[in-house]
C-alpha cells in the first residue's frame, strides 16, 4: 500500500512540475518504473527463498534503495 501512495506521489508530483509537452511521458514512466521495480522485486524474492543463505542479500538490496531514495529525496526537493 506504502508503493502505490509513493507512486501516486510522484505522478502528482510530476503532472505540478514538468511541462506540457513533457508532462504525460514522464507520468506515464513512473509506471514503467513501478512495473521494473515489481519485477525485480519478483526476482530477489526467488533467489531469497530458493537458497538458504542468500535471504540477507535481500535486506542489502532493500538498504541500498532506501540510501538512494533518501539521498534523491533531500538533493531533488
């Protein structure tokens, strides 16, 4: 639930800030991101529970979204 409040976030976002001619593109790949994100997302939970040690790869990943997301929103706003 907390993604799709972060998508539709960024959406509004997005349609306030970016220009006309740009603006429905740049919306319109906010869901293309959302769709690789799930996929990806799809891949590290397959790898985490087909092998016994790699769960914490997992949670290295998580923590480095979550450095870049923090970096993006205090350097972006």
């Amino acid at each position: 639930m907390s993604s799709m409040g972060e998508r539709v976030g960024a959406e509004l976002y997005l349609t306030e800030s970016v220009g006309v001619p740009k603006r429905f593109p740049a919306v319109a790949f906010v869901g293309v991101c959302a769709s690789l994100g799930l996929t990806v997302a799809l891949g590290v939970a397959t790898l985490v529970t087909s092998y016994g040690f790699n769960w914490r790869i997992a949670f290295w990943v998580g923590a480095g979204i979550a450095l870049i997301g923090s970096a993006a929103r205090t350097t972006y706003t």
